[in-house]
C-alpha cells in the first residue's frame, strides 16, 4: 500500500485518472469497487485522569474486500481482527474509548485485475474533501511477501514510475512468515496517518 503524490497542475481525480488509465493500457480489466475506512478513538479523558496513563489513539477500520471483519490497531501495536459487529462493542466501551468523529479518514476506488496482479486505486477522503491517493498492489499466488517483492517493484514502476514505494515497514517484520490481511491494515493505517499529519487538521480531544 502507497501514497502517490498528486501530478503537478493536476486535481486529485486527474492524477487518479492518469493512474488508471496506465493500468487499463497495460491490459488491467476493472473488477468492482473498494472502500478502507478508518475511525480514530482515543482514551476517555476520565480513564486517563483516573488511572494516570497518557492517552492512547486506537483505530478501527473496515476493509470491502474483507466485508464480515473489522480491525482495530494500536499505533506500534498489536491488530485485532474481530466480527463486524465490533462497532456496536465500540459504543458501549464509550467510557474508556471516545471516538473522534472529526478525524474519520477512508479510501475508495475502483479495483483492477491483470493477470495474477490485483490492483486497487483509491481517492483518500477526510470528510468533504480529497486529501491523497492510495495505491495497493497484491501479487495473489504468492502469501511470502519477501519472495515476491522484487516482481511487485517491477510491476509497480510500470505504471507508477519515479513514485514506487520502497519496501514497506512491515515486510521488515515479517521475514518469511505468511502475510496477512492485517499486515494490510496497518500499511493502510500507516499511510492514512501519515496523510492526516500532512494536511495537520486539529482533532478535538487529541493534542
């Protein structure tokens, strides 16, 4: 998962444009839709001053390609994978995690497919307004990230060029352990957060 810098003189939706554009040159086929999104939670202020812990910023996100999951991560933590309902668990947890509604933060795009390589391009929103682009490419045959990297780098300078990414943090981790849809999640955590302190919006409740 990446972030593409918008082309200069052009719109958010141009750039996207000439992204997928490349692909469908290449032979890339459309196949539906996707949509990430990601609400920022932060500890109550009642916990806080109660137990004297600073506060802690948790995530929950939904993934349409995984439609019966949600996932919830901790900054440099862990990621818990649980059932859908996991949102109505977040409204009853209120005293101890409140949701920052300001700060909610999604990617939505149109899915491509081209030969085993599955590519998704997405326009990152927060709120009314655009804010970047996302761009996540999967190899499907392969779940040992570091066996297919070099023929996801090949693949990606064709049709991103001078802006494919380096090889992403967590594959640092993972060594040769199979890959996993949260090792997904936090690349898309990663990049949300990272766009979120580029436009430096200032969230109630978060200092």
């Amino acid at each position: 998962v990446a972030q593409v810098p918008v082309a200069e003189g052009k719109s958010v939706q141009q750039t996207v444009e000439i992204l997928t554009r490349k692909l469908e040159l290449l032979g890339a086929e459309k196949q539906g839709t996707f949509c990430v999104d990601c609400e920022t939670y932060h500890t109550a202020a009642s916990t806080i001053s109660s137990q004297g812990q600073t506060g802690k910023l948790m995530y929950v996100m939904h993934n349409s390609e995984y439609p019966l999951s949600c996932f919830a991560l901790f900054e440099n933590g862990p990621c818990l994978i649980a059932d859908a309902n996991f949102d109505i668990l977040m409204v009853k947890l209120k005293g101890f995690f409140q949701n920052a509604k300001a700060n909610k933060i999604e990617s939505r795009g149109t899915r491509y497919q081209y030969c085993d390589f599955l590519v998704k391009v997405g326009t990152v929103t927060m709120g009314p307004s655009a804010r970047g682009i996302s761009v996540e490419v999967e190899y499907c045959p392969c779940v040992i990230a570091n066996d297919c990297w070099n023929l996801l780098m090949e693949f990606m300078q064709s049709f991103m060029g001078n802006h494919t990414p380096g090889i992403p943090s967590v594959f640092g981790t993972k060594h040769d352990s199979i890959y996993s849809p949260a090792d997904t999640m936090v690349q898309y955590m990663e990049l949300f957060n990272k766009i979120r302190k580029q436009q430096q919006v200032p969230v109630a409740g978060i200092r």
